[in-house]
C-alpha cells in the first residue's frame, strides 16, 4: 500500500518521475496551505522524553497528539491523549487513521515507546520478554510508521523521529533483548529512510545517553555498561560513580535531548535522513 501510494506520489511532483534531470526540493520546505500550525503525533507520550517532546511541542503552539498505554500524570490542555498499546496492530491502526481523521494531516511524528529487559543475560531471556521487548521496541515502530506514512507521502512532506539509544551502536554483557531491539531499530530507521528519501520525507532516530530523571538514567546505564554478573548498580560501576561513563562528567537531561528531537523535526533537518544522532556526552566517542 505504502509503496503504490508512493509511486504515484513521484509521478505528481515529477522530481524522480518525468523530469529526471531536475533537482527535487521535496521536503525542503512544509506544504503551503496544508495547515495552519504544524501537527506532529508523539507515541509514548505520558511520561519520560515523549511527555517532554508534547510539552516543548504545545509550548511552541504546535498542535499535539499523545498516544500511550496508560494516561499522563499531568495533562496539558490542548493536548489531546488516545490510548494506544503498540503491540496491538489492529488498535495502532485505528487509532491513528482516526487520529488522522480529526487532524487532516500531520507534519510528522515521534516514537518514544519502549521497554527495558532488566539487564536480562542469555540464560534470563525467556520467549516472554524477548518477545515482550522486540514487539514495543520494534515491531510497534513499524506498525506506527506503516499507519502513518501515507498521509506524509500525500503531502509530499514528513518527518519520523524515533528514540533510540546507544544500545544501538554498542554493546555489553547483558541487555540482549533491548540492545538487540535498539540496533534492529537502527535498521528500521536506515530502511525507511532510503524508502522515503524521495518523497520529502526524513527519518531519523536519537540516541540518549544515560537521562537522569527517566528510566533511561537507570535502566540504559545497566543496559550499555556490560557490568560484571551481579553488578547490576547504575550508581556506581567499577566503583566508579554512573556519571564517569560519559567523558563530559555528568548524566544527559531531558532539557538537552529535547532540542536534538525538535530540529529533526523541522523544516531545515531536511538534509539529514536515515542517521542515529547520538546525543550522549561522548559516550560512544570512544
């Protein structure tokens, strides 16, 4: 479906279809006319970086809406909130489409969904929580980006945002499931983005370093340090304090990620497609 409608997309702006000796500017710039205030989708909005990427985004007066499992702690007004559990095919669609029905069309989106394992060894990943992990981290993923590309490809104009990780681009004893799940959606995200390179839509990916305040300050540090068995502390590794592990001496914030998720987001990204921008205090640097 998504590959049909994209094919007659080329046809109508002509860049690769008819006039192949032309620049495309395909896009470079937002539809004119299309909608009055940009419209961008946020998938685990309720808490962590998603909550923070609805609040930057409604700050702007940006039009947002938050899908997640469960409801946010505080809801912003203007925001609207659908529950959606990405592990449901059928409920991802329809929410979405709906979604789409309300707003007209969007200017793109941000996959903020995922779990962790526990730092789960070889011996502790069962079929239950690999399976657990790779349908939220990945699978869920492909399922929003299949609901929603065919409204961008309409316009000609998108932007896909997923939350990766540096569990993406390294690795350590223990993890498996999640950091086998962030460099599948490293995949995910390079695929997609030579699939809709021509269309005027980017797809990119941000992996955070440790995030004090979220899951990720906790959770990643155990996922990316390959600490010895039973060393499971993200307070201190090696006996050495958490923060050590980034060359820049400190825990990432939710405020410095943000920025990185909001200029993918915009018009001027349009020459950055199919990259996982670490923003990780030179953690993988090294």
């Amino acid at each position: 479906m998504i590959a049909n409608m994209g094919v007659e997309h080329n046809e109508q702006i002509g860049a690769s279809a008819g006039n192949p000796g032309q620049e495309s500017t395909a896009g470079t710039a937002r539809p004119s006319g299309a909608f009055r205030r940009e419209v961008f989708f946020v998938i685990g909005g309720a808490s962590g970086l998603g909550a923070a990427t609805v609040e930057a985004l409604h700050d702007r007066g940006t039009v947002v809406v938050a899908f997640d499992r469960v409801a946010p702690k505080v809801a912003l007004p203007g925001v609207e909130f659908r529950l959606v559990d990405v592990r449901d095919a059928a409920g991802v669609e329809r929410e979405m489409q709906d979604a789409l029905e309300r707003v007209g069309a969007i200017d793109g989106f941000v996959y903020a969904a995922g779990v962790l394992d526990g730092h789960a060894y070889l011996g502790e990943t069962n079929e239950e929580l690999l399976d657990l992990v790779l349908d939220v981290n990945v699978k869920g993923a492909i399922r929003v980006a299949r609901a929603l590309a065919p409204s961008m490809c309409e316009t000609g104009y998108g932007r896909m945002v997923f939350i990766g990780s540096i569990a993406g681009t390294v690795a350590g004893a223990g993890g498996l499931p999640y950091t086998v799940s962030k460099h599948a959606l490293t995949g995910v995200v390079k695929s997609l983005a030579l699939e809709f390179a021509d269309r005027g839509i980017t797809v990119n990916a941000i992996a955070p370093g440790a995030v004090s305040g979220t899951n990720i300050a906790t959770g990643v540090l155990d996922q990316m340090v390959g600490s010895l068995p039973g060393e499971r502390s993200s307070e201190s590794i090696f006996g050495q304090p958490a923060h050590k592990l980034h060359p820049v001496g400190r825990l990432g914030t939710v405020d410095a990620i943000v920025p990185s998720i909001l200029h993918l987001l915009s018009p001027q990204s349009w020459f950055i497609t199919g990259t996982s921008l670490a923003v990780d205090g030179g953690y993988t640097a090294r």
